[in-house]
C-alpha cells in the first residue's frame, strides 16, 4: 500500500497533471505525470465504470495498480505527481502482467532512474 504522503488526493492536484502532464500509453493503463515542484513523488489512480460496473471489481484494480507502483516508488525519479488511468482490458490481468506492464511504462517515460 501506497503511504498517504505518496497519493494525489485532491482534485486539483488531478486536473493540474491531466491539463499539463506529459503520457505513456500501454495495453491495459496509460500515465501521466508533471513534475510537480517538491521533493516527493505523489501517485494517483483513476479507475472509472468503463473498467467495471462492480465497485468490488474496480478496487481490487486499484489495490493490485498500488502495489505494483508502491514496488518501485523508491525507484522512481522524485518530484513527480503521476496520475494512472486503467483500461477496461486491465480487470481480465493478473498482477504478474499488471507488474511487467507499470515496469515497461515507467521505464518508457523515463520515470525511473
């Protein structure tokens, strides 16, 4: 799990990342991210109903999305807000492939050191 000081909360924080951040997409989820001007790293994640209309669905998303990125929050470069949306073909992964795919990303933006 994610520290509470490593999540974007707020909605401006959200909107700041999705007017002016830069994206990597992938098959099952795409990131954006800014910098955001601190020394802390700040992860967000948007599953909506597209994804899933089942609440329960749609938080085992989240829960498997945190831990994959809480994995390598030491590894990513600091002061980033970084907001990761879910595609409906993600809930049929399993968190193996979830793993992979937040690897290639991040490393395809650039975000790990």
């Amino acid at each position: 799990m994610l520290s509470q000081e490593n999540r974007l909360k707020k909605k401006k924080e959200f909107e700041a990342v999705f007017k002016g951040g830069r994206i990597v997409r992938g098959n099952s989820f795409f990131l954006k991210f800014l910098d955001n001007g601190t020394n802390r790293t700040k992860i967000g994640f948007v599953v909506s109903k597209k994804v899933s209309k089942k609440a329960v669905e749609r938080n085992k998303v989240k829960r498997r999305l945190r831990e994959a990125t809480r994995e390598k929050k030491d590894d990513i470069d600091k002061g980033l807000s970084i907001v990761i949306v879910a595609l409906p073909v993600i809930k049929d992964l399993s968190f193996e492939e979830i793993k992979k795919e937040t690897d290639v990303l991040f490393k395809k933006g650039g975000l790990i050191k």
